[in-house]
C-alpha cells in the first residue's frame, strides 16, 4: 500500500501520485516522501534532504516534484532545479501543459514561474498575478489560468499571462461562497468551481475577464446542490461531472440533466461517504476517489478521445457463456454514435461513447438478453466524417 494513511493529495500524471505533505506555510515536517501507484502495485519512495513533497509535474518527460519548504526537484534526473527562490520556497502545485510546466510559488514575489523545455524561466511576480497565497491553480484552453486558496475565504484570481489581464472573482460574482475547495476546467472549456455553499459554474473559462458572474448550474428544476459543500469535482473522458460532498459522490452526465450514479458508503464499496479529493486516469478510465478512510478506485466506462478512431478495441471478444459483465469498446472517436446491430442489420443498441470509450451490456432495445451470434459494431463521429465498423461474436 501507499507509505502512509494520512495521504493529503492525489494526482495523476501518467501513474497516480499520492502525497502526504503539510500545507504550505506550516513549519511542520514530513519524511513519508511519495508513493506512486502503477501496474496495480504501489511504489514508495523518498529523497534525502526533501521533504514535504507536495506535488508532481512532467518536463520533457522527465518527472518533477515539489515541495512546502525545499524547492523543486527532477527526480529523473536526481538534480534540484536553481529556481532562484528561497531556500525555504514553498511549491505547493505544478501544472504540466504542452510547451512546459508551471511552478505555483507560495507567499513569494514571484508568485508563479514557467518552465520552457528550452530550459528558459519566465517569472510572475506576485503583484502581476494579484496575490501569492495561492495553493492550487488550473489553465483554460486559450491558456488562463486559475488560482485558488484552499479552505481560505479568498475566492478566485484568473489571470491571462499572454494578454496581462487579471480579475479578482468572489461571491460579488455570484460564487456560493469565497471558500474554494477544488476546481476544474472541464472538456468544453467551462470552469466548474466548487464551494462551501454549492457549485458554481463560468461557460468561458479563457474569456472571464469581461465582468459577466457565475452562473449556479440547474437540475430538476432546482439549483445543483444548493448550501452543500461541495469537497471536490473533476471529469471523466465524457465530460461527466464527478462531485465530492461530505454525503458522498454524484456523477452527472455532461449536459447535467441526468444523474448517472449517487454512490455512499451504505450503497456502493466507497469507503467514506467524505470525498477528500478525485484523480482520473484517462487511458484507462479509473476515478481514483480519496476519502476520509482512505483510498478506492472505481472503473468510469470512459476514456479520453481523440477526434478520429485509433486502434479500437472489442474486449471480451468472443463473449464466451460464463462472462458476467459488459463488452466494452475502446479507442473510438470523441463522443461517438454507437450502433450495435445483428448479422441482418436489425438496431439492437444505441448510445453515445464517454470520450472514446463505450460499454454494452449484451441488451437489445427491449432490455432482453441477446442470443448467440454475431454483432456488427458501427462508430461514427456526430458529422459522420470519420467511421469505424466492427464485429463481436457473441456464444450462448
């Protein structure tokens, strides 16, 4: 298992990350260094001299880690990165995007730094960005980013490094409350923000400059979650929102107009109805879900997709008799049209693929189990430009 039970932080960067450090500008110490979780074995292991060790990042491929008190390391490359900080900087948060990393920096005049893979630092002082205490931070795809103070009653600070904008975003601004638990931008560029007094929602996460507030997301005729705390919140590869509560965790479909799950620990294996933090894996489509008694997986039925279909896969294939489950189709295009029809071409299934992942229960229309026989699979973009046709055999 993972080097200690008091993890305060998951994340997945390539493998799943577990973390056990103190909260930057705490003098505590911890030594439990990092666990890392991959080919469903965990791997612990600690750096002599760094402790504390708050987060991971990637940098042309070679993995960062930081730290609440000693800096950044590469632990590839067994070096400590000269970021020109204090010996004492606190580094609560990396964020690894496409062209390099960012280095969150805690109650420093550089507030943020860039990391180029040239090996170039661009630096952000505090009074650009518009603070320092910051603990988390997320970036949109036109490229603001997102800073937030856990548990502080501070709300959000959106900044533009391209552009040099910045904006101040608190319950003036139609948040819930200035407490902010977690954020995310999800697949179609929306920031969902989560409270201590609900969720709360702004359509453009790139373009928030313009002075327009949130918007309180809307289900069954009411506002989502309205006064809960909302403890965490991600997405999957189907843009599904996965809410952490105190009462356990929804899962609402990416249109939030259905509620695919509702899982408690009296309903489901969750291990604590408390949601401290969620972590996917969008190759394989786990939900790492970690709670007030520790940490549990759930297996999402979705995946990341690309925009056309790449080396799909039909697994279990044949479906012999003693299978007890789904047949899943993987590698499919984004959000994909799925038909499954019988040897003659009769529909008996129909659904939308989350990302590029999508299940079947062996059901026709009418929820009957089907017969023996053979199944052709037909996927297609929404445009209907790109396709990809399959067959399962199933054998009763």
């Amino acid at each position: 298992g993972p080097a200690a039970d008091d993890i305060t932080h998951i994340k997945f960067e390539n493998d799943l990350y577990a973390f056990y450090a103190h909260a930057p500008g705490e003098s505590l110490i911890d030594s439990s260094g990092y666990s890392s979780f991959r080919d469903q074995r965990w791997v612990n292991d600690t750096i002599p001299g760094f402790y504390n060790i708050s987060d991971v990042g990637t940098l042309n491929g070679e993995i960062l880690l930081s730290s609440n008190g000693f800096g950044v390391v590469n632990r590839t490359a067994s070096t400590v990165l000269s970021l020109e900080l204090p010996d004492d900087a606190d580094v609560p948060a990396l964020l690894t995007r496409d062209d390099g990393t960012w280095v969150l920096v805690y109650d420093d005049e550089d507030a943020l730094l860039f990391l180029q893979e040239d090996g170039t630092i661009l630096r952000f002082a505090s009074t650009v960005v518009g603070g320092s205490q910051y603990t988390f931070l997320q970036q949109s795809t036109a490229g603001t980013l997102w800073l937030g103070r856990a548990k502080a009653a501070s709300g959000l600070q959106t900044y533009n490094p391209i552009e040099n904008l910045d904006r101040r975003i608190t319950t003036t601004d139609e948040l819930p409350s200035n407490v902010i638990r977690d954020l995310v931008i999800d697949l179609e560029d929306e920031a969902w923000i989560a409270t201590t007094g609900g969720l709360a929602v702004f359509p453009d996460a790139s373009f928030v400059f313009d002075e327009f507030g949130a918007i309180l997301p809307i289900f069954d005729n009411d506002i989502l979650l309205e006064g809960e705390e909302i403890t965490a919140i991600t997405v999957d590869g189907g843009n599904r929102k996965w809410v952490g509560t105190n009462d356990g965790l929804w899962v609402f479909n990416s249109a939030i107009d259905n509620l695919d799950h509702r899982f408690t620990a009296e309903n489901s294996p969750l291990l604590d109805n408390k949601i401290l933090e969620l972590a996917y894996d969008p190759e394989k489509g786990e939900m790492f879900i970690l709670t007030a008694q520790g940490l549990c997986s759930y297996q999402t039925g979705s995946s990341a997709g690309e925009p056309t279909h790449r080396n799909v896969s039909i697994f279990p294939n044949p479906v012999y008799p003693e299978h007890v489950g789904l047949v899943t189709f993987k590698g499919l295009a984004r959000d994909a049209i799925i038909k499954v029809t019988d040897i003659n071409g009769r529909l008996v299934a129909e659904q939308e693929a989350l990302g590029g992942t999508a299940t079947w229960d062996l059901r026709d229309v009418t929820g009957s189990q089907v017969v023996g026989g053979v199944y052709l699979l037909f996927s297609s973009t929404a445009d209907g430009e790109d396709t990809f046709v399959g067959k399962v055999a199933v054998i009763r």
